[in-house]
C-alpha cells in the first residue's frame, strides 16, 4: 500500500504544480481538467500526509523508550499513536477502493407498479414524490421524461431524471423491488395487502458514452395522453423510440414538441443500453447475471415499507428505520448514507481477499 500511496503523492504534486502554473490562465479547459484531479486527490494526500507524520511520531515515542527520563511520556502517547495509525489505514484503504466510474452521473429513474394492481400504482407515485421531495431537499432539478396516471391518484409508470453531479452515487442502491404492506383506502375489511413497486436507477449517458447506430432504431409517434393541455392532445408529439438489437423501448411525451422528446427518449435509450453493457460485463466477470429489477414477485425485494407499524426496512444491510412518513417526505439520507458504506465495505473486503 505505501508505494500506491507514495505515487498517488507524486501524481498530485505533478498536478498541483501544473495547476498554479501562470499560462494555464489562458487555457480554461485545461485548467477545468487539473481542478478536478487535484480536488480528488487532494483529501487523499491529507491522509496520506497525517498518515506519514503519525508513523514518524510511533517512531520517536518507540525511542524515547530506552530514555529513563522520557520513559513515562512516551509510554502514554504510544497506544495514541498506534490507534491513530489503524484509523488512518482503513481510511486510506477506503479511498483507495475502486470509483463507481458512473457515480459522478445525472440519473434517469424509472418507477412502475408490479404485483398489487391499483394499491401498487398508488405506492408507485408516491415513491416517485419521496424521490422528487429528496431531490428538492438536496437542491436538485428533477425532470419528468415520461409518466401515465392510472386516474385515481397512481401512475402506470413514470421516468424522471434528476439533472445533478453525483446523484447516481447517491440513488445507485434504490434499484430494485421496494414492497408495501398497508391497509388500501378501498379495503372496507381492514385488511392488509403486499404490494410491489420496481424502480431503476439508470447513470445519464452521454454520446460520448454509449454511440447508437440510428439504423438500429425504430421511432414512431403518438398522441400524448398526459395532462398537457388540447395542444398535446391534437397533435403527435409522444414519441416511442424501439432498439431492434436488445429489443429496449423508451418513450417520451413530455414536452410539447417531436424535437424536444425524441431527445429526451434517446437520453433514457442510451442510458438504458448503457446499464445493459454494465450488467454483460459484469457478469462476464462474476459468472453471473443478476437483473437491476427482478420480476417484481413479492418475494424479491430490497426493501419493505410496512405502514401499520411505522417502519422500513432494508433487507440487504438488515437495517430499520422508523417514522415511515418523514421517510416518504424525502428524508432518506440516513438509508443511503448506510447502503454507501455497506457497499465501501463489500469493495474493501473484496481489495483485501484480491
């Protein structure tokens, strides 16, 4: 570990010196790239920096050892010190665990009903308000792509991205079945019902990172059926967008133009096509291939919201949080911030058995 650490402080020193150089003012762009090495760098050479002085103060505290008269002040720094290094090793082991290369993306999330008819459609839009009430919290502009209401209060489906640097590797772990135990508004009986609700977190992708052949494309319209007034209504402005290859669809009937939708559905098409080359070679590796949604069978589930009690849980870090309606407000940082470290800790553990 000392040498990466020691070439990851030879790297920053190099962009450092590189970034207060004079003639970089005239070139912007230049000096854009080098700003955000160095801002990455920067916290890691500060434990890297910590790191070094306090194995330099173990060292000197070790030799004041043998000195009768600095004995008794060395002795109570030491386990200071040794405690301090163990800290200062798994934090620099966590930096150095591999970037999500995505998590830096804009995200595209897709929320549709799956098993519970119309009680699933209810709990669809409300999961798609607990995203855009967390968007709002964080400061950050959500977009509708595409949505089609079921009529009484659901959706059928929605896409929506959040236009924000960094919000897949905030929103990454929400992909999966998400289930729903309450009692339904129509239930005379007072009966719970299990409903299910898959959602995708997709990263943005750009042309530059995933190219489409257009002959691969089939593209039609459609009169749009969202509220958008008579002029979507009289004229074809939806679009539906078909990749023949994978056989993926997106659609958009948002805006009020072709144009501006067929920009849109290509954005979600891309970023779809994206995922699906993710997923192949990550299953390459692994052996593997384990869907982003699953079915959205009851069984399959990543997390439950259990109304009568006032609790959610994640199942894949076994963890419960409760006050389910702050939670359904947006108040959902505590849930990621846990599945953040779950998923530095499986990476760390995989760096260390590798």
């Amino acid at each position: 570990m000392l040498e990466k650490l020691q070439e990851i402080e030879r790297r920053f020193d190099g962009v450092e010196a590189d970034y207060q150089n004079p003639a970089l003012v005239s070139n912007p762009k230049e000096m854009q790239r080098l700003g955000k090495i160095r801002a990455e760098l920067e916290p890691v050479v500060v434990a890297i920096r910590e790191y070094a002085r306090t194995r330099r103060d173990l060292v000197e505290a070790e030799e004041m050892l043998s000195d009768p008269e600095m004995r008794e002040m060395a002795q109570a720094e030491l386990d200071p010190l040794k405690s301090r290094i163990i800290d200062l090793e798994t934090q620099l082991r966590m930096m150095l665990v591999p970037k999500d290369p995505w998590d830096d993306k804009p995200v595209i999330v897709e929320i549709r009903p799956a098993a519970g008819g119309d009680e699933a459609a209810l709990f669809a839009g409300e999961l798609f308000r607990m995203y855009a009430r967390y968007a709002e919290r964080r400061r950050w502009k959500t977009e509708v792509v595409d949505i089609e209401e079921n009529g009484i209060g659901g959706v059928k489906t929605v896409t929506f991205n959040i236009d924000a640097a960094g919000a897949y590797s905030h929103l990454k772990h929400e992909s999966g079945v998400h289930r729903v135990q309450r009692v339904p508004a129509t239930e005379s009986q007072g009966r719970i019902h299990t409903s299910t609700v898959t959602v995708a977190v997709l990263p943005e992708a750009e042309e530059v990172d995933f190219e489409i052949d257009p002959k691969d494309l089939e593209i039609s319209t459609y009169r749009s059926s969202s509220a958008g007034g008579q002029h979507m209504q009289k004229n074809e402005t939806a679009i539906r967008i078909v990749h023949r290859p994978s056989g993926l669809v997106s659609t958009c009937q948002d805006e009020r133009s072709q144009a501006q939708n067929k920009i849109k559905a290509m954005n979600v098409l891309r970023s779809k096509l994206l995922l699906a080359a993710q997923e192949a070679a990550a299953a390459e590796r692994q052996g593997l291939r384990k869907g982003q949604i699953g079915s959205g069978d009851r069984s399959e589930k990543i997390r439950s919201y259990n109304f009568p009690d006032g609790r959610i849980t994640d199942h894949r870090i076994k963890l419960t949080v409760h006050n389910i309606h702050a939670f359904m407000d947006g108040d959902i940082e505590y849930m990621l911030h846990a599945l953040a470290q779950d998923e530095q800790a499986r990476k760390l553990a995989e760096e260390d058995g590798g």
